[in-house]
C-alpha cells in the first residue's frame, strides 16, 4: 500500500456509518486520483470547471465526479456533462442555470452514464468568515418559500453543504455544524417531507470531519489528508 492508499484507509475506517468520502483531488495531478483509485475511490471532488474537464478523460468511466467549488453561471455547461452531483449552489439564478443546462445536455449525461438529473446540494452560510458563499438560514429559507425553485425539473436537490470557520476552535466549528443540522431538519420538514432525495447532508473537511459526523454529516469532502498539501 503506498502512503496516500494508506491514509484513505484510515480515514475510512474513522467514517460513521452511511457517511460517504468525496476525495478532493483540485490542485493535484491525475497520477495521485488513479493512485486513490486503485484503493477503490470512486468518488472525486474538484473545485475548477476547467481542471475538472481535463481530469475527466483522464479517468475511468466509473468515476464518479463532484463539483465543490463556487460556480460561476457561465461555467455550469462544462460541468453539467459529467458530474453526479454540484455541493455548491449559492443562488437562485444558479439553480435555474443548472436546470436549463441540465435539459440542454441531457444526451451529454445519458452517454455519459450519468442519470438524466444532476444532483445538488444549496450551500449553507454558517462559517464567520465574510468570504465564505451560501445562503444565511434565513435567506435559504426564503429562497425555498419562493417557490421558482419548484420548475426545476432537470435536477434533484438533494441536501445542504457547508464549510465552517478555518479555526482551531472545535467548540466554534461544533456550534455551526450545529446549525447547518438544525437547518437540515426544518428545510426537509417544511419544503421536502414527501421528497426522499433530500438526505444529504456535506459537511467536515480534513481537519474537521469528526466533528462534522458528529452532527449529521453524510458526505465528507476530504483532500489534503489524503492527497497532502497542494501546490497551487
Ligand atoms: C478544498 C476543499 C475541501 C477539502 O479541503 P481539505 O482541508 O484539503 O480537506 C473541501 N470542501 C471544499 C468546498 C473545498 O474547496
């Protein structure tokens, strides 16, 4: 087992039950992604449309892909083709141009092998850092009372994500992995209680997953723990 193989292992026998692992591979070559691979990862995530399309071919078809990073409206024809699934929507207008491009490409993801609708999750603004994208509770909540969302019919959304403050504060980073939770619960009870699809719930990077878990997390998104620093 190399280094990198052996740090998936671990991590994977610290994950909670039913928490899948999203390898976050932007920033490092495609020798290290087949590398993961080869242990049995199928699931990587990037943050860069454009990388994300030179990784693609690169790979086995059986990858399976996740946008992570905030998208930019003209950047979601080049990731509908291949992703399963987008943790990243931070706006209305966003939402609605993943659903447009989504009926646009449908043959693109159907020969792609991927189903007709992309998955998303709404992005959660938790963290105190200003720079952080997502909707405030409120504001998601809002969004959701709207209703536009509703015409969305090429896509499925299928929980929250969110990112918590880079500190060293656990307590700080607990308290708003708390609150993304709380937010989980009363989004699917108000809006999605008959929609099963709504179950995720993408929060805990390398340095805070445990906590994360600890609070619902279903998805954790992990790159430097497993792949090491990046070299930007
Ligand atoms: C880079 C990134 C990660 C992974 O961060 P690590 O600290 O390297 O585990 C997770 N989520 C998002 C949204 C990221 O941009």
């Amino acid at each position: 087992m190399t280094e990198l193989q052996k740090q998936i292992s671990d991590i994977r026998s610290r994950l909670r039950n039913g928490v899948r692992l999203v390898a976050v591979s932007k920033f490092h070559p495609i020798t290290k992604l087949r590398e993961a691979y080869a242990c049995g990862q199928r699931c990587f995530g990037e943050s860069r449309a454009q990388e994300l399309q030179e990784k693609v071919p690169q790979m086995p078809a059986d990858t399976e892909w996740h946008f992570i990073g905030h998208l930019q409206q003209n950047k979601v024809k080049m990731v509908v083709p291949v992703v399963t699934m987008i943790h990243s929507v931070d706006s209305l207008h966003l939402l609605m141009e993943i659903d447009k491009q989504a009926s646009r490409l449908k043959d693109l993801r159907l020969n792609a092998g991927l189903p007709e609708k992309v998955k998303v999750l709404l992005q959660l603004h938790v963290a105190q850092e200003a720079t952080k994208f997502g909707f405030t509770p409120e504001e998601l909540t809002q969004m959701l009372e709207d209703g536009t969302w509703r015409t969305c019919k090429n896509l499925e959304i299928a929980g929250l994500m969110c990112m918590a403050t880079n500190t060293e504060d656990t307590e700080e980073i607990h308290r708003e992995f708390l609150i993304a939770k709380e937010c989980f619960d009363n989004i699917q009870a108000k809006f999605f209680s008959n929609d099963p699809n709504f179950c995720e719930c993408s929060w805990g990077m390398t340095e805070d997953y445990d906590i994360a878990m600890q609070c619902g997390s279903t998805i954790v998104r992990i790159g430097s723990g497993i792949f090491g620093e990046r070299e930007y």
